[in-house]
C-alpha cells in the first residue's frame, strides 16, 4: 500500500533559533507528489522559549505540529511520544540540528512503495560544518543490514548510519518495541539492533538523503556524553556478545 503521510519526529532541548529553524524549514522545502507530511515537534521540558518558537512555523503550516514533555526522558521517551501521535505509516526520526535535502522525502516515499517488504531503509548522509561546507573526508562507510553482530560492529566503529538517514514503516518500530528508553544515548544504533534482531528487513538506499550537522554546541555536547556512550557501547558489546577482538578485526 502507497504511504500516504509521511512523519518526522524531531526531539529538541533548548534549541530555539537558527539550527532548529533551518531543520524545519529543510522539511517544509520537500517536493511531494502523491502523498503529504506531518512534522511533530517533540518538545523534552525545555527552559527556554522553544515553545514560543515553534508557535511561529505552526501558525505559517499546519504540517508542523507540537508536542511538549514535562519532564525531559531524553531523546528516546521523546521519540516514542511522538510516535504515539503519528499519523504516518512511514517514520522518519530527524535531529533538531540535522537537515534533510528537498528530494528526501519523495525518495523514502517511492523506495519503500517499491519495497513492501522492506521494514526499514538506510540512505547515505553528508556530513557539513556550520556554514554548510562539506566536511572532506566525513562518509558513512558500508553497512550491513541483515548480520547483527556484523551492523553492530560497523556501528560502534563508525557510525554508519545517522538519524534523518534511515526510515522506518511504523509497524516495524511497534514490532520491535520502540524505542529503548534505558539507554542514556545512542537510541538510534539501539533501534537498528532491535529492528535486526526482530527480523524486519532492511534495505540500503545509495543516495545522500540526510545531512548530518558539526557544529560547536553540538561537540560541546558530545563531550558531555562521552561516559554516556561509553556506557552504552559497553552494554551493546555485552548484550550481544561482542569482543575487543571483533572490533579489531574489522578494517575500516
């Protein structure tokens, strides 16, 4: 069956202005034929005028939508809520300071049409810097899709494939149980584990349909959660039985 609406979840925290605007506005940018898109706004229990901002995009299109938490449950309880509230059949997590170009949406749309069988997609992503300059160098490296202990490997070497990069049918992350909110980061590659493990298949689509964001805030952030993906690469090790050894054997 044809995807009619097509949903983005973006999760945000404290980041009212230019980043989360340029993220709404790339979705609002997309050229759609056949079907349309819904844009939730899951708002984490931020303190600063978040609320307020969104307000402004909403007024101007119906198509962004708003959600605001009470309290903050980091980005997976926020993903999960606003997939309670989606109307898609198609999923689309995108990062409050990633950008997807204006063809993206169509792409997924006709893929996963053509692909009924196919769970789950993951596109390539370009990598820019603040001022949109590409970043030489930054690419996502092969992935492997079906092997778990093989993807998970990639994964924590890597980074293979990034939020705004990979769409998901709705059934799938049902099936798999959502989002894994006792991971403190890294609900995306803990979503990829839990979709191979519950045997959804996926599929690699070979055309750049996210667009992944360094910036400043960004890295000062990260360095922040350092201990926190620590944490969770230790447990992902554990959970499914991966060694040092297997990491090194991996060339990259």
């Amino acid at each position: 069956m044809s995807a009619k609406i097509i949903t983005i979840l973006t999760p945000t925290y404290n980041r009212a202005g230019r980043l989360l605007a340029e993220t709404i506005e790339s979705v609002q940018k997309q050229k759609e034929k056949g079907f349309t898109h819904e844009h939730i706004i899951i708002d984490n229990a931020s303190t600063d005028n978040t609320k307020e901002f969104v307000a402004g995009f909403i007024k101007k299109d119906p198509r962004v939508k708003y959600i605001r938490k009470r309290t903050n449950t980091l980005a997976s309880g926020a993903l999960n809520r606003g997939l309670a509230k989606a109307k898609g059949d198609l999923i689309l997590p995108l990062d409050d300071d990633d950008l997807i170009p204006p063809h993206a949406l169509q792409w997924y749309k006709e893929f996963m049409d053509k692909h009924p069988k196919i769970d789950w997609a993951a596109a390539r992503t370009l990598f820019i810097d603040e001022e949109s300059r590409i970043k030489i160098g930054w690419a996502n490296h092969p992935v492997v899709l079906k092997n778990l202990k093989k993807f998970l490997i990639r994964q924590i070497k890597a980074n293979s494939i990034t939020n705004g990069s990979v769409i998901f049918r709705r059934r799938a992350i049902i099936k798999a149980g959502g989002w894994d909110e006792t991971f403190p980061s890294s609900q995306d590659a803990v979503m990829y584990c839990r979709l191979i493990n519950a045997g959804c298949p996926a599929a690699a689509i070979d055309k750049y349909l996210g667009i992944y964001r360094i910036h400043h805030a960004q890295l000062s952030t990260e360095n922040s959660k350092n201990g926190n993906w620590k944490y969770c690469k230790e447990r992902l090790m554990q959970q499914y039985n991966i060694t040092q050894q297997d990491l090194d054997k991996i060339k990259l």
